[in-house]
C-alpha cells in the first residue's frame, strides 16, 4: 500500500505516517554516503534531513490526528524523500563520467527538492499544536537555513563541462585536446588517470548511450555521442592494435591514387580549396574569412550573382566542410602510406625532401603524426641517426620528437627499437645543432617513466648533458639543465652526475659568482626535483651556508629564489634538522614578518620551509638532543598570529608547522601557550574554510584539545562549531581529518551540559556509532578513529543524566561497546568499560519490578525472570543491565588486559556490580564469570592505582563467608606484601581484608 494511500485511511494515526517518514529519512540519508560525485551537496542535503527527524519525532510524540494541513506535510515530505532517494540511488550506479555531464540537473533536483520540503516545514500548524519553543525556533531556523542554500557543481566539475562544451562548439579533433579532456574528467570525479582505469570509464560512459535510446531520450543521446566522438581521440580508449584495425581498414578502402579536388570545394574569390566554407544570404558558398574581408572592404553584393547580401548571414556549410575534410585526409593517408619507398632511395636530395613533407604533415595535425607511427615510420627515421648525413639525422631527430609529443605509445615505439636511445645519445656529441635537437628529443622521451630509466644508463650520457648545459646554446642549455633534473630522481644517476662534477659547479658560483650567476644557480637549485640521496649530497657538499647569506643579502629576486632553493633541499628532513642547527630559522621569520618588503610568493616560500625544520624538529634525533627551534613565546606568538593575517599558502604552512611541534605527547608546554595565546578562537572559523586550510585547523585543534580539557576550552566551542565537526566527519575523505574532528568532541569537557545537548540536537550519536561499527569492521586502518569515537560517546552514557543515556541505547550502543571489548585496541577498551560503567550505574534505578503472582498458582502466568543482581526485569535497552548485555565476561577478559588504562576501566564496571544492596548478588555473578580471582590477581600488578581499586573491590566481597572461604587464601600473600610494601592509604586496607580472612584483628597496628 503506498503512503498516499496509507494517509487516506481514517484508521492509520498521522503518527504512524509520521515515523514511516522518519525510516525513509535516514534510509535516504544512508544511501548518500555511496554517491560517486556531488558528495559535499548529498550530505549537505543529508544534515537537513537529519534535522528534521527531531521535529517529526516531537510531533510522534504528540500522538495528533491528522489536520488537513499536516496531511499536506506529510504528502510533500513523503514524495520529495522518495524523490531524493531515488536520485541518489540513480547516482550511487550510474557512470562518473555520466554524472559529471549531468551534474547540473543533479544541483537543480536537488535545490528543487530542498526548496519544497521547506514549503512543507513551512505549513506545519506549529501554534496549534502544542509544540516546545525550543521545537518551533528550530523548524523556523531550519526553514531559513534551507531556503538560503544554494546548491552548484563543484569548480572542478564545471570546468571540466566548459571544456567538453568548448570543444564540442569549436570542433576540437586533436588527440592532445582529448587526452587533456579525459584527464581533466577524470580527476574531476575521482578516477585514477592511469590509462586502464581512464579506458574502463570511457567504455562505461559509451554504454549509458543505450540507455538514453531505451529511455528514448534522444538530446541526451545526441550530447552524448558528440561528448564520445570529442573523447575517442585520446590514446587512453583504444590500445595502439585497435588503432591499427581501424587505421588499416579505412586505408585499403580508399585505393592508391590521390583525387583531385571537386570543383565545389574551391573558393570562387581565392580559388583555393575552402577550410571553413560558409554560405551567403545569396546562396552561394565562399571561405569564411575571404567573405568577410569582401564585406570589410565595403561589398554589399555577392561576388558572384551580384544580388545584394546581409552581411549577418553567414551559415556554416557543415555537409561540404565535412567532405572536404574526408578529401584531405584520404589523399593524405595514401600520401603518408606511399612515403616510405621514398626514404629508402639512394638520391639524398629525394630523401631530404622526402623528409621535409614528412615533417611538413607531422607538423600540421597530431592525426598525421598518429598515421605516420601507423605506417612504421619510427625504425626508419631511427635508423637515419646512423647514417653519415647529417641533415638527414637532424631531421630524423625533429620528427621523432613530433612523434613524441603527448604520447607515451610512440615515446615507447621509438625506445623500443634496437639502440635508438643510444644513437639519440651519440647525436648529443655532434654539432650544436644536432646535439640541441637530440637534447630536445631526449628530453621530450623522458616524459614517460620506462623510457626516463633507460636514458641515463646509456653511457657517457649524464657527462654529454652536463657538458651541453655549461655550453653558450641557451635553449640547449636549458633543456639539459631540465633532462638532468628529470634524471635525478634515479639515485644511480645521482651518482653519475657527482662523479662529473655536476654538483660542485653549482655550488661554487653561489659562493662566489656574479648576482646574475649567484641567481641561476638558486634557481636551479630551486627548481630541481631531487632525490633525497642528490639533497643529502648537496648539503654535504656545503650548500647551506651559501644560500643562507643570498637569503640575509641577496636583493629581492635572489632571496625568492634562494628560499625556494631551501624549501626544496628543507623537505629532506635530515637537512632541515642541519638547517635549525646552524641559525636558518631567525632570518627565515625577519622575511616572513616584512610584510611590506616580501611578495606573497616570498612568504608562501618561507612558510613552507619553516614547516619543514617543523617536521624536521619533531625527529627521534632532535628529541635526544634538543634543538632551538620556536623557543622563544615571541616567536611563537608572532609566528602564530600570521594565521589570521595572511592568505591560504601561509596559512596552511604555519598551522602544519605547529601541528608537527604540538603533535608529540611531550609537546605540553608548546600546547599549553598556544591556547594561552588564544589560538582556539582563531581555529575554530577556519575550520569552516577550504578543505585544504580546514584539515590542518582542525588537526591543530585536536592537538589543543590533549591536555586542555578545561571550562575555558568549552567557552570557545559554540553550537556551530560542533556542526561543522559534524559535517566534517559526514563529509570528509581525510581520515586524519576525522580522527582530529572525532578528537576534538572526545576531549572537550564531559561535564559540559551544553555541549552534550548541542552534539544531540545535531545528531552527533549516530554518527558516532556509526563510525565505531565501520570502523570495527575495517581493523588497523582506523584505530585511532574508534578510539576517539569510544572516547566521545563517554559524555552520552553519564549516569547524571539518563535520558542521554536511553537515547544512546536507543542508537544500539551497548552491543557495540561489548564488542569493543573484544576487538578494540586497549585505549578503546578502556572507552568502551567507562560507558558501560556508567549505564550499569543507572541499572538498579531503571531496573523494573517483577510482577508477583496472583489467583491459583497453577492457572496465573509465570512471573518474568529477575535478574540475578538487580532482582528486577532488566533488559540491555531499558535498564543497560551488564548481565543482560552479556557484557560481564568481556569485561573480566579486560581486567587481564596488559593496559592499565583498560584494565582499571573494566575493574569499575565490573564494581557496579557489587554496590550497595547488591553485594550478595553481584559477587555470586562476579564469581561464576571468574573475575574475583582475575582481580585478586591485580594485587600483584605494578600499576599502585589498580591496586588499590583491587582493594576496595575485595574489601566488599569478602566481608561474605563464602567468597572468604572460596579466595581467601589466594588472596593472603598479596595482602601482606601490600601491608608491608604499599602506599600510607593501601596498607590499612588491605589489612582490614586481611581481618575479614582472620588473618589480622580489627586491633592491629596495621589500621
């Protein structure tokens, strides 16, 4: 029966309808966690949800019969629900690249959607209806909230759609456009760019084609098919075979002779064949530009008929572009396929014309370049580079190159062939000019990976390099310098390049060179992406107190490029821990404090290096031997304050540099005066800013919070931070981002009442369990995640308040916390115990009564079981009973548990056992789970604190005979070594036990 149908039966109460909303609100709201793009709008849509739920649960409560008006409600929250789940299980299946061209119309259901199920909110009787003030602000918030949001495409997305609708507008054919598209696409929605995976995304995306003609939406097939014909041009969606079967079958079609061009396809003012012919208001067909420069030079009649024409009336003639088009490349394949005999001639002049066209086509579309690789080109244009004519390698070497270009399938077609690396490498050693083709060549090849690793172990290679960069060739040089640094992310390379003094050059002229040559090699230096083995050895070499005196010294240009040079060799840690030893960090903070005389770039720079003496100065080494680095509460407060007064780079930089210095355990006094220095209230607003500023904010202030745990943390956290921690873990793909967002709730004060209620409004519990049960199934990966969550649900399960409590148990808490016990690391576990404790605090309270029994004995119904400690009817749920969860054995498993953290939590579950009237029973449920003799072996522990609660577990059960009789005299031993070793409190009590054993009287010295 549907909803509607439902709701027009007088016999259904509204708040039956009502809670069948609620289930298809947090289905709809779990479903969004598996959407494939729009992620940040479905959950921003799924916090909406989520805070209506508390409104329509009041309203259940209120048990109303249904008014017209709450029909109509109901009726709207019910068909745009099942409207957005169903759009977001379309998108959970559909194709990325499918829902990337459709992300508009995603955005726009989605505002559709959200803008009608405010107009529900909105109609809501809210005055009749006897509802909390408290309710009604919050309807009216939500309703404002939802009013003013406006869903958009993420940038990514959008720009990549702008790049599809340019190039489906502008006829963009080239492969290099395409390749660019797909990568474009593909890091847009989330794809690796690897060419299996781009290929696999094509061939899904070809598919939704079919069912766009089964829905019969032809526009959407049309745009699709052209989106296909723009993409199928990148090498990623058809391996280099495909391409040959498609090559050579269109080839053999079109027989051996050129053709003439067909009258029609001549422009009748420059008789040349027409690009881009367009048709006049006159009927006739001329080239585009030669038409209007006839209309620019004040014609106002056709050229031909004389008839007059409307300038504004230009239409493309698609179908005769189209066949010229076809004319072109037909005659052009056949002219590429008959090339080759040519190139084998003995007349040189015919092979370097031969040559000349070849480059000439390469030259005009990428197309041809993709013909020329079809038709085996390669080995013969490698083969040339043997040969003694020089102007014959020369031009082998720039259509190589051209065959190179953006595309890793020639690049490897060309170090495929037998020594082709080789005789590239030789060419290096030739004249200039051939060496700076061969430079560009290699270096063109070293774009791809395979190929890289094959250049630099052709001998003599690195040392020709070298010899080319020290050369007057400027281009070449340049190019060298850019192939080496390529080079040097082999480590065996980087050792070639020492053994040929590559290093040492450099250094020298920083030390000693003009300006001009003190800057080029900063420069260098700089822009190097070097090995950590090459940045060892150039510190090794002395390169840090050069660069330090261009960076006090060195005018404005220098100091930009002497401080990227720093970043780049800083990054390695061991050097940044030389950097702080010898002085780098002060004139390092004088730059980053100009901010007249540094340009942002500058300061970005210098962030970024002092982030990374930060990490450097967290190292096991720097530990050990402590390092003066940010000691001074100057600096500190200084450097922090940058936080608020620069832009994102810096930013970014200063917060994961204290981050890394707050991090370490140890780092208390550091914690201690950034909270002094008012750092909370300046991180909790950029933890609503850009993804990227926002992940470090909050992982700093998770730090913050360690030792913090105070009233005047609590002051600065307001509702609206909470939510947007919240939003942070729905949402977030950093899972360091959600452990610190998971942290900073863990650790803010428990006792805070404010807080605990906020976190509820906003539906802080089930993210909470949700993230303990995800995170109990995924293991290691996400430890650190549960062990935070466990610490935050400790504030829910307080035995002060339990109705917080029942809402906890509501969300199915207590089977997971019993789980926790089993399978959690030993700081969740001690977690998990806490809570338990705490619910087991309220069971005696909650537990009910059972009912006696009544009338004849044989005909009344049996009486409820009781439960063995509480002696009423317990049940996990209503009265968190211990028993009843099967919790007990769990917790005595702890108490063995080699954290004392773990261990001492379980002992104080367990304890709630045995408070007050409860002795009697609790020690018998003790007994059989084995725990009294677990804790009786705590006496011997050498945590003093678990001892000690030992005792006064003890000291209650055995002041019963059958528990003193039972463990007495296992217990003796470690009572008396406590009486003689223990703390001043420790001794009296384990002799008061020792008198319950009579083993002591009560009169003893010992008391």
């Amino acid at each position: 029966m549907s909803l509607d149908m439902v709701m027009s039966a007088a016999i259904v109460p509204a708040s039956e309808i009502l809670s069948k909303i609620v289930e298809d609100i947090f289905e709809t709201v779990h479903a969004a966690r598996e959407v494939l793009i729009e992620r940040e709008s479905f959950a921003e849509l799924s916090s909406y949800l989520e805070r209506i739920v508390p409104v329509l649960r009041e309203l259940i409560k209120k048990n109303i019969q249904g008014s017209e008006s709450l029909n109509n409600v109901t009726q709207i929250l019910s068909r745009e629900i099942k409207v957005a789940k169903a759009l977001i299980l379309d998108c959970s299946k559909r194709n990325k690249v499918y829902l990337l061209v459709n992300c508009r119309k995603i955005v726009k259901s989605l505002q559709d959607t959200t803008r009608e199920i405010t107009r529900a909110l909105s109609i809501i009787p809210l005055a009749s209806l006897d509802l909390s003030s408290s309710i009604i602000e919050d309807v009216n918030t939500l309703c404002d909230d939802m009013l003013n949001v406006e869903f958009k495409a993420a940038v990514a997305e959008e720009r990549a759609l702008e790049r599809i609708e340019s190039g489906i507008q502008e006829r963009k054919g080239d492969r290099s456009y395409a390749n660019d598209l797909l990568v474009l696409i593909a890091k847009a929605v989330g794809t690796p760019t690897n060419r299996s995976a781009l290929k696999k995304e094509f061939d899904e995306f070809k598919k939704e084609i079919e069912d766009a003609r089964v829905r019969k939406d032809q526009a959407e097939a049309i745009q699709m098919d052209q989106i296909i014909a723009l993409l199928g041009r990148a090498d990623a969606v058809s391996s280099i075979e495909e391409k040959e079967k498609k090559y050579y079958i269109k080839k053999n079609s079109l027989g051996n002779q050129p053709l003439e061009p067909l009258q029609s396809f001549y422009c009748p003012i420059t008789r040349d064949v027409m690009i881009d012919p367009v048709e006049t208001s006159s009927g006739q067909t001329f080239e585009r530009s030669a038409i209007q420069k006839w209309l620019a030079d004040g014609n106002t009649t056709c050229p031909l008929t004389k008839i007059p024409l409307n300038s504004e009336i230009l239409r493309p003639n698609i179908t005769l572009r189209k066949s010229i088009e076809e004319w072109k490349d037909r005659n052009t394949m056949i002219t590429i396929g008959s090339m080759k005999a040519k190139l084998c001639s003995s007349d040189e002049q015919e092979v370097l014309c031969c040559l000349g066209q070849l480059q000439d086509l390469c030259v005009e579309r990428d197309l041809h370049r993709e013909w020329v690789a079809l038709e085996n080109y390669i080995p013969v244009l490698v083969s040339f580079l043997s040969g003694s004519n020089s102007e014959m390698r020369s031009r082998a070497l720039v259509i190589l190159r051209l065959l190179a270009m953006d595309n890793d399938d020639n690049k490897e077609r060309i170090a495929e062939v037998e020594n082709a690396i080789e005789s590239i490498v030789k060419s290096l050693a030739r004249r200039i000019g051939e060496g700076k083709l061969a430079v560009a060549l290699l270096l063109e090849l070293s774009k791809n990976n395979m190929v890289r690793d094959r250049i630099g172990k052709v001998q003599g290679c690195i040392l020709l390099l070298v010899t080319i960069l020290n050369s007057e060739n400027t281009q070449a040089a340049r190019d060298a310098k850019e192939l080496l640094e390529i080079l040097s992310f082999d480590d065996q390379n980087v050792v070639q390049m020492a053994k040929v003094n590559y290093f040492k050059p450099l250094l020298q002229r920083i030390s000693s060179g003009s300006d001009i040559s003190k800057t080029i090699v900063a420069t260098a230096l700089a822009d190097m992406e070097l090995t950590d083995h090459s940045k060892a050895a150039l510190f090794d070499d002395g390169v840090l107190k050069p660069l330090l005196q261009l960076v006090s010294h060195g005018d404005a240009e220098v100091k930009q490029v002497a401080v990227k040079a720093l970043q780049n060799l800083s990054s390695l840690p061991q050097n940044g821990l030389q950097m702080i030893r010898e002085a780098a960090l002060p004139p390092l903070l004088d730059l980053l404090y100009l901010h007249q005389a540094s340009s942002p770039i500058l300061r970005e720079q210098v962030a970024a290096t002092i982030m990374n003496l930060a990490i450097s100065a967290t190292l096991p080494e720097a530990v050990e031997t402590p390092l003066a680095f940010l000691e001074s509460d100057e600096d500190i407060f200084r450097l922090f304050s940058l936080v608020s007064l620069t832009g994102p780079g810096v930013q970014q930089s200063i917060l994961r540099a204290f981050h890394a210095i707050c991090q370490p355990s140890s780092a208390i006094d550091m914690r201690a005066k950034l909270r002094q220095c008012g750092a909370v209230p300046i991180l909790v607003p950029l933890c609503e800013q850009n993804p990227t500023i926002r992940a470090s904010a909050v992982k700093l202030f998770f730090c913050l919070t360690m030792d913090g745990n105070d009233d005047t943390l609590a002051d600065q956290v307001n509702q609206r931070c909470l939510e947007t921690l919240l939003m942070i873990l729905k949402t977030s793909d950093d899972e360091e981002e959600k452990t610190a967002a998971m942290g900073i709730i863990s650790n803010l004060p428990n006792d805070h009442t404010q807080i605990t209620q906020w976190l509820l409004d906003a539906g802080a519990l089930g993210i909470i369990v949700r993230f303990l049960i995800d995170g109990m199934h995924h293991g290691g990966s996400m430890n650190h995640l549960v062990e935070n969550a466990s610490g935050a649900l400790c504030r829910f399960t307080l035995s002060t308040n339990t109705e917080w409590q029942k809402r906890a148990a509501e969300a199915g808490i207590i089977p997971v916390l019993v789980q926790l016990l089993a399978s959690g690391t030993a700081l969740a576990k001690k977690h998990a115990a806490i809570s338990l404790a705490q619910f087991s605090d309220s069971s005696f309270k909650l537990s009910r009564p059972a009912e006696k029994r009544r009338g004849f004995l044989c005909c009344s119904t049996p009486p409820e079981p009781g439960c063995p400690v509480h002696l009423g009817v317990c049940s996990m749920e209503e009265s968190f009973c211990l028993v009843e969860a099967n919790a007990v054995e769990p917790l005595v498993r702890v108490l063995g548990d080699a954290d004392f953290g773990a261990s001492g939590a379980a002992l104080m579950a367990l304890s709630t056992l045995i408070d007050g009237e409860r002795l009697q029973d609790g020690s018998k449920v003790l007994s059989e789970a084995g725990a009294i003799a677990a804790i009786i072996r705590l006496l011997s522990n050498p945590s003093i604190d678990l001892q000690e609660k030992a005792l006064h577990v003890l000291e209650r059960v055995f002041r019963l005979p059958e528990y003193k009789q039972k463990y007495g005299a296992s217990a003796q031993m470690p009572l008396v070594d406590i009486t003689q070793r223990g703390t001043g409190t420790m001794k009296p009590l384990a002799a008061r036990i020792l008198a319950h054993l009579n083993v002591l009287y009560e009169q003893s010295s010992f008391f």
